[in-house]
C-alpha cells in the first residue's frame, strides 16, 4: 500500500460494470497442451487454432493464435497479463492508473505502454486504428448483440459467456470473475493456465475464510460516499460478493433493498449522508476521501464507528482493487485488507 495513498474518484467509488460503444498480447497467446477439442473419434487432442469459444451471442472462431489482444472488458487486462499475455489496448474503466492497470499487474506489462481509452464508452475507431487480432469485452453493459457485432468486424470479439439467469434477470457485469477468467483463457487457447489462476485465487480466498474464523456470519455494510450520498451495495457488486467468501455476511436492510426508483440495473442502494444509519454492522467499510469521511460525525456517531469496526478506505489503489475484482486484483485487496478488518474486530 503507498505511504500516501492517492485521491480516489468518484468515478472508481462507482465503478462497477457499465459501458457503451461510441461512433491485445505483443507477447501472444499460446496454446495449453490439453486442448478441450478432439480431432476425429479416438480422444486425442485436436490444434488449438481455428478456435471457437462459445459466448452469450454464440460464438466467435479465432482463426489463428492471436499476437495483438484489445482488453476492453473490466479487468479483462488483468486476467490477460496473468496468462501471459500483454495486450495493445487496454480500457481503463477505473480512471486512476496511467499504465491502464493496477500495481498488481503492472510489472506483468514488461515495460509495455499499451493504448490506455477511458471514459465511459468504447471508441471503436480507436480500437480498430490499432488493428488487434482479437477483442475481449467482458463485464460491462455493452457489448449488446448489435455492439458486438461492430466490435467482430474489427477482430474476433469474445464478451461474456453464456450462463443460466440466475438473479434478478442476469447483466452482463453478474458475470464472476471465475467466469470471465475462463472465457478469456479459452479465446487464447490457455485453459489450463486459466484453470490454475482461478484455482490459486479461490485457494487465497479459503485460506483467508480459514485463518479468520471471526469473519463467519458477522454482518458488514459497504459503501461508498460520493456527494451529498453514500451509495450501500448488495451482493451483485464485486465488492460485496468478496467480503461474502470471506465469511462475512452482508447487513440485511440494504441487501433485502431495492428502490423503485433507482434504474437498473440495481447494484447499491442510496442512502443520504445526514442519516447512515443503515450503514451500522458488525464491521462498516466506507470508501472515499477519508479526510472528510473521519471528520463526519454522522457517520461516526454509528455505533459501529463508536466501537472502531468503522473502517474508512481511501486508497485508491486499494478501492480500485476491489472495485474491479478480477483473479489478480481480490489477491492484492485481501492481502490488504484482511488485517485491517481483523483488527477492527479484534482478531
């Protein structure tokens, strides 16, 4: 964590999976001995390219390995440069870091400077200008079917996979991290090393649930202050879903919440910073600028700041980590985070 942790902006407190389209690995992806495919009926493996991944639209045939990968999707140039593979574009949907990824992957770059587009849109025309072989585009509003298609004429454009609905009508930024670090190791033919990034995460996580027995049940409220609001999140958003492998449980008044009024999709509830009472649990955790935040006497006047299970995070390397939630990213945030929260409860 720096000494000085840097300004965190609004745009990170919110990000979650949004995008839309407006008007990739120089060291390429290379194949998995153990290709899922068979050539002819005897079980042998089969080439690894042409290779077709099956998504939410179909599917997309990538011809050949690809050299030059676009990583439009939220965290899609995490998962990428822990396979192996450093892309030519990135998007940087968090706004903070000039290399366009977090300090988790920056020296998985070599040294690279891809092209970095922000914004809340994807400017085609500018992915295109740097002629990728492939586009993966996962976690985020768009690609719809028709903004896929405009991303496919360009190169083989691999978004979400398809899954079951399964909550509240499914979006595309339900899609877990496990889901999207296996479509984007399938559409670079890495399904072995995609197999063991998600099962070395998922083992970071149980040994965290393991070690920390005071996390199970207790209850956690997360949110974020932007304005004149904080905005409470329920289990769709990255942030929480974490906190809930962990063991903590997230409080029941925001998550069985749901205001009509807020469009969809709906993945926090807003509650008014004169009153945060909903915010109390067994552990508060509330990102934004801690200088104003720990001179707020709302929010300090919940019981669970009165008894230091308030924890204020305004690092916004930290905050990013969580916000984007990829294999590599939880990694970084829980070994951050964790004993701050341990301590906080005592542990």
């Amino acid at each position: 964590m720096p000494a000085t942790p840097r300004t965190i902006s609004r745009r990170l407190l919110l990000t979650g999976g949004f995008g839309v389209l407006a008007g990739a690995a120089v060291g390429g992806c290379g194949a998995d001995e153990h290709h899922p495919s068979v050539a002819g009926g005897d079980g042998t493996p089969g080439p690894p390219f042409p290779n077709p991944v099956e998504h939410r639209y179909g599917a997309t045939v990538i011809p050949a390995r690809p050299e030059r990968v676009a990583a439009l999707g939220r965290g899609d140039a995490d998962v990428l440069l822990a396979l192996g593979v450093r892309p030519v574009v990135v998007h940087d949907w968090v706004g903070v870091w000039p290399p366009g990824v977090g300090p988790w992957s920056r020296p998985a770059l070599g040294g690279l400077s891809p092209t970095v587009l922000t914004g809340a849109g994807i400017d085609v025309a500018a992915v295109a200008a740097v002629t990728p072989d492939l586009v993966t585009a996962t976690r985020m509003v768009a690609p719809d079917r028709a903004a896929w298609a405009r991303l496919n004429e360009v190169a083989p454009a691999v978004p979400d996979p398809a899954v079951p609905v399964t909550w509240r009508g499914r979006a595309p930024y339900d899609t877990t991290w496990q889901e999207q670090t296996t479509i984007i190791a399938a559409a670079c033919a890495r399904w072995d090393d995609g197999r063991r990034l998600v099962a070395g995460t998922e083992a970071a996580i149980a040994a965290v649930r393991r070690d920390n027995p005071g996390f199970a049940g207790r209850t956690v409220s997360v949110a974020v202050a932007a304005g004149d609001r904080y905005h409470a999140y329920i289990r769709r958003d990255d942030r929480v879903r974490l906190l809930e492998m962990i063991g903590f449980r997230n409080a029941g008044r925001i998550e069985h919440t749901a205001p009509d009024t807020y469009p969809d999709p709906k993945f926090h509830t807003v509650l008014s910073r004169t009153d945060p009472s909903w915010l109390d649990a067994d552990l508060t955790v509330v990102f934004g600028d801690g200088t104003g935040l720990r001179a707020d006497r709302a929010l300090n006047g919940l019981p669970s700041a009165r008894s230091g299970r308030l924890l204020i995070v305004d690092d916004a390397d930290l905050a990013g980590a969580f916000a984007i939630g990829t294999a590599v990213s939880i990694r970084y945030a829980l070994d951050r985070f964790v004993p701050m929260a341990a301590k906080a409860l005592g542990g």
